[in-house]
C-alpha cells in the first residue's frame, strides 16, 4: 500500500507540473495514464504501443508478382496482390517492415525453418543455449550464465541462432567487446558437440567445448536401437 500510495503521489505531482507548464489540452487523469504507460512500455503514448502484422507470401508473388495468395496472420487468406498492396504501402509510410524467410518442403508445403531476425535470443532459443552450455563458455570461466551473447557480434552481421550463440557471464560478455578480442563459431557436424574459437589480445587462440548432455544406451542390435530409438523420441 505504501508503495502504491508513493506511486500514485508521483504520478500526481508530474502530471500537475506537465499541466502548470500550460497548452495541455488532457486532464489529470489522462495524463497520470499515459506517464504510468510510458514509464512501464517505454513507449510514447502518443506513439502507441507496437503492433506487428504478419504477412506470408510466396517470393515468387513478392518478387516477380505471379498470382496467388498470401496468409494474413490473425485474418485468413488474402489475394497476394492485396499482400502487395499492403507491402508496398508499409514501405513507403514510416512503418517498419522486416522481411523474414520462410523454410518450407516444395512438394508438401510443410514449415522446415525460418530465419531469425531478432537481435535477443527468443525464450526457447536461450533455454537451449542454457541447458547447452551450463556455465559461462569462456575457457576456464565457469560462472553462471548472465548474457546470451552472439559469437559473431549482431552488427557485423551474425545471426540469431544455436550456431553463433554461447551463454556467458557479464564480465566475459562486456571484456569480449574489448579491442584484440575476436571469436568465431567452429563448423560442426550434427553428431559433434558445439565448439567455438575465442582469440585473445595476446594472439592466443582456444576453443571453447558445450558440454555433452546424457543420451541413452545405444544397444548392438539393431532392432534394439530402433525401439530405444522411437521411445526416445516419443519421450
């Protein structure tokens, strides 16, 4: 209640000072509302909150404008050339329009990926790389996991995935950021552990191993592998 009671006096008092400065059109109330949404989304009221619309079309609609039709996320399917439509207009107003790629079977049309263009690991991705890594990933570091930091830093083009990212502590994270520092993923195969390279100031490389996590027994029959196998995956 004291801190509600705090909150609420605060919200007063500035929303007094924004209606003393004169020219303000809204009431107390009104103006208490949108400081307590700014000061919680960070967003400018007047700006609103940020809504995305979610477009899927075939690129060869997008790009060469064949025929066909778009999904429009929350709505159904649309004509492609409304998806065009809808495209061309966002591009040429202030919207932000990001162009994600889609993964998808030729044949079947089933979703086998999509690309990532966040700069902030999503919640399962970050999971994976917790349970992955288990500490931080610096060699000989072994402090609990703070950042989830890209290997290949977001601005020089690294992207957002299992690949190029590596749970770290903060202070590996920020001294990674230091001039002479320099890190790059290690390509892999399926079956290998995730390893990247870290270069240090000193001209010293070391590679950096995620630990294997328990898997079950693989038998010598191969009926045996297969039922172990399908349980496993089922599970």
């Amino acid at each position: 209640m004291e801190r509600a009671v705090g909150m609420w006096a605060t919200l007063r008092r500035d929303a007094d000072t924004i209606i003393n400065a004169g020219g303000e059109t809204r009431t107390r109330d009104q103006i208490m509302a949108d400081l307590v949404f700014e000061r919680i989304t960070g967003v400018s009221a007047a700006a609103g909150s940020p809504v995305t619309v979610n477009v899927v079309l075939p690129d060869t609609a997008l790009l060469s404008g064949n025929a066909g039709s778009a999904h429009l996320q929350g709505y159904g399917d649309i004509p492609s050339d409304v998806a065009q439509k809808l495209v061309r207009e966002a591009l040429d107003s202030e919207t932000r329009v990001a162009l994600r790629r889609l993964y998808a079977n030729p044949e079947t049309g089933a979703l086998t990926a999509m690309e990532s263009k966040s700069r902030t690991f999503p919640t399962a991705l970050a999971r994976l790389i917790d349970v992955r890594d288990r500490t931080c990933r610096t060699p000989w570091c072994d402090a609990p996991i703070r950042h989830h930091d890209h290997i290949v830093p977001h601005a020089a083009g690294g992207r957002t995935t299992a690949e190029n990212g590596a749970g770290l502590c903060a202070a590996c994270n920020y001294a990674k950021e230091g001039e002479g520092w320099k890190a790059r993923p290690e390509r892999t195969g399926r079956r290998e552990l995730h390893k990247y390279g870290v270069m240090t100031p000193t001209g010293h490389t070391y590679i950096s191993t995620a630990s294997g996590v328990s898997v079950i027994e693989h038998y010598t029959s191969q009926i045996e592998n297969g039922i172990v196998f399908d349980i496993g995956v089922v599970a």
